[in-house]
C-alpha cells in the first residue's frame, strides 16, 4: 500500500506546487490525470524520493519514504517522459549499461538479464539494432525494460504514450496491463484515452490540489444527462462560449464545429441533443467549471475541493 498525507510543496517563489495532497494506492494501474504545470511532475518526484516535501508523509508499506528515501528507490522503477539513450548504441548494449549503473545482475550474468526484459517487452528482434533506428514506441518500450529491471514494488510512467501512433499505442497499452497485474503503478498523463484503457481508478489534479479521486466508470455516470452535443459555425463560436460552458470544439468537415457542452439544468441551444458522456467530458468539465460547480458526485469519495474558479 502506498498511503500519500497532505504532501504539500511550496517551491522558491514561493510556488505552491502541491496544496496537501491525500491518496491511497494499492497494487494495478492508477491514472494521475491533469494538464501541464498542476503538478503530476512534482507529485512523482516527491513519491519517488527524489525530492522533499515541504509538508506530508508518504508511506510505502509502512515505511516513510520522506524520512528513508533509499526504501523507495530500492523498490521503484521510474519511465520519466524523456529518457536519454545512446544513440550508438544497440538495445541490447544500451539495456546492459543501464542495468550496470543500477546495480542489477543475475546468476546468469547481466547480459542475460537485459535479453529476458527485451523479450518482455518485445524488442528481442532489435536486440541488436542500434538505438537510432527505433521508434518512438520501441524507445518507449526499451524505457519501460530498464523501469521494470529488478521487479519494482512500485513502477511511475510519466506520458508514456505521448507522440506514439495509435498501433504503438496500443502495444504499450498491453504492456502496461500486464505491469500492473503485481505492483503498485502510477500513469501520469494527459491524454485521458490512456486512463480510460487502462486505470480502474483514477485522480485528477488542478492547481496542485487533487481535484477528483473516483473511477472511470463513476466520472462518466457523474455527468450522465449534462452532456449535449451539435453543430456552430466558426463565425458564431465566440458568441456561442460567451453564453454556454463549451467542453470542446473539433473542426467538421472544415466548414463547421462539431461542439460538446455542459448544461447541468435548462433547456439547450437549438440544435444540440443528448448524448453519451464519456471520460473526456468529465475531465473537461473538472477542468473548466468552477469547483464549487462540480457535481459532488463526480469528485468521488473522501475529497476535499477548495472553492475557485478553473
């Protein structure tokens, strides 16, 4: 279990990055959703030891990660969202060296560490191909080889699939599953369609305060009912937003908007129907709807949401 207790951390400034921070964490796959600069980056870096907290406890099975950094950093694997590779180097070599600088070995020998993760992750057939002519999702899955080395008790992937194509994507999607069958992991990320596939439950963060502690499933029916959708012509878009709470506006066909809004109550605009919410429409309304506002229900349980505009 890990337990995380009003983690906050106020950088130079000051800078509130984290504005006390409660969550509990068992084994699978948990989603840290929010966009840039909330705080997911400083969040990880505290839970992985790598720097204090200003205020808060975090505790890995009973034992305090902010008083004995060390206890973490012997049971974590970490994917940050750019990792550095030799490009000169094969997978193979790149692996072992990786495995070298932590300390990870095997009665087999090293070599033969690295060729059972590259076969874990499906990059035994680049073995030996130079790391300057993979992809992007085999770099990903030669980053995820060196974070799950030594069978970590905790595994923190920072957008792992960002920039992949949807192919990759989805082999990353089945590796990560496979991840967190035996371990605690944790998904920062953006992107909601990775929470939506892979986290039974999920957080997000605004501000540095977590904002919804809930599931997939709860966030969606949270908002069952509010969700309209229909079209706007760009020229009326402005005018639009300026009266209704626009979750999002994609371009149709290039001549018009394809537009989704949030009506809790009344009637909607000419044109817009019902429809289905999905996760998306419940991240963006946690995103853009003043906190008071925020359906309770799509909060989840045991969290605490300070007033504010988004």
């Amino acid at each position: 279990m890990l337990s995380i207790r009003g983690l906050v951390k106020i950088h130079p400034g000051p800078v509130a990055a984290l504005r006390g921070v409660d969550l509990e964490l068992g084994e699978g796959l948990f989603g840290l959703l929010g966009p840039n600069g909330a705080g997911k980056s400083t969040f990880m870096q505290v839970v992985a030891g790598l720097i204090e907290p200003t205020a808060g406890q975090v505790v890995l099975d009973g034992h305090d990660i902010v008083q004995d950094p060390r206890f973490m950093h012997q049971r974590l694997g970490y994917l940050p969202q750019d990792f550095g590779f030799h490009p000169d180097l094969s997978g193979l070599a790149m692996l072992e060296l990786l495995l070298k600088l932590k300390g990870i070995t095997g009665p087999r020998g090293r070599r033969q560490v690295a060729k059972e993760l590259l076969e874990r992750v499906n990059l035994a057939h680049a073995a030996t191909r130079k790391v300057a002519g993979y992809s992007g999702g085999m770099r990903q899955r030669l980053g995820l080889a060196q974070a799950i080395a030594g069978d970590p008790r905790v595994l923190i992937v920072d957008e792992p699939t960002a920039g992949l194509d949807p192919e990759e994507r989805h082999r990353f999607y089945r590796l990560l599953a496979e991840m967190g069958s035996k371990r605690i992991v944790i998904l920062s990320t953006h992107i909601v369609e990775d929470v939506a596939t892979l986290c039974p439950r999920l957080a997000v963060i605004r501000g540095g305060e977590v904002v919804a502690d809930t599931t997939p499933r709860a966030a969606r029916e949270a908002i069952t009912g509010t969700i309209y959708e229909g079209m706007v012509h760009p020229a009326e878009m402005e005018s639009f937003a300026s009266t209704w709470r626009v979750l999002s506006s994609v371009l149709a066909e290039g001549t018009t908007n394809r537009v989704r809004i949030s009506l809790p109550a009344g009637d909607p605009p000419t044109g817009f129907t019902l429809v289905q919410p999905g996760l998306e429409d419940a991240y963006l309304v946690l995103m853009r709807t003043p906190t008071r506002e925020v359906p309770p229900a799509l909060r989840g349980t045991g969290v605490s949401v300070a007033g504010g505009a988004a």
